[in-house]
C-alpha cells in the first residue's frame, strides 16, 4: 500500500499492465501489476440519493435511513458500504440481505407509512 501519493497514468492497451504512481517527493514510480484498486477516505457515494432529493446524514455522506433501511422518499431502500463506510463484505451481505426482506414487507404492505429516521 502507498500512502500520500497519487495515480499519474494506467498504462496497458487490453489490460492493465503497469502504473505510474508520483510520491510526495515527486519522484515517479512505475509498478508493474495488472490491476488497479481505488480507495479514498471511506466516504459513501451517495450522488443518486442527492439528485434523487433524499436527506443525507452530513456526517457520513450516506442516506438517512429509519429502521427498515428506507430513505426519506419510502420507495427508496439502502444499505451495505453506501449507508455506513467501513463495512466488511460479509457485514453489507448480512444487512442486504435484511433490507430485501424490508423491501418486500414494503411490497406487500406491511411497513408503516411514517419515516422516523435513525439519529
């Protein structure tokens, strides 16, 4: 892992074969991999629930959810890395799998129609 550093170019034609990383000196490394992961701060991307006018929790980043996992408009469902950064797979498998079973009692009518959103 490379910290204080930033992506200069991805170079390869069908694939990725190497990258070149500038470090905070300015000195420029070229890493040969076939890969690139990206990763920053941990922030959930939460662009369509902003254009769609849903309350986003200025703490996180993330949709305002109750406790069905329902955003402010109830037709709206999330859940895993997008409502709370930092989760596991197996943490965001567990709590997708909780909100589809939410988003079915919604279907069949059986949530309440207030949103109370979690603090």
């Amino acid at each position: 892992m490379l910290t204080n550093t930033s992506l200069e170019s991805i170079e390869g034609q069908n694939r990725v074969q190497s990258v070149k990383i500038k470090q905070a000196s300015g000195e420029i490394l070229r890493l040969v991999c076939d890969g690139v992961i990206f990763t920053g701060k941990f922030v959930g991307e939460s662009s369509l629930a902003k254009m769609a006018g849903l309350a986003i929790d200025s703490e996180n980043n993330s949709p305002m959810v109750d406790v069905y996992g329902r955003c402010e408009n109830i037709n709206y469902f999330s859940s895993g890395n997008l409502r709370s950064p930092l989760k596991t797979a197996g943490q965001c498998w567990r709590e997708g799998h909780y909100i589809a079973r939410q988003v079915k009692a919604s279907l069949d009518g059986k949530l309440p129609d207030q949103w109370v959103p979690i603090e």
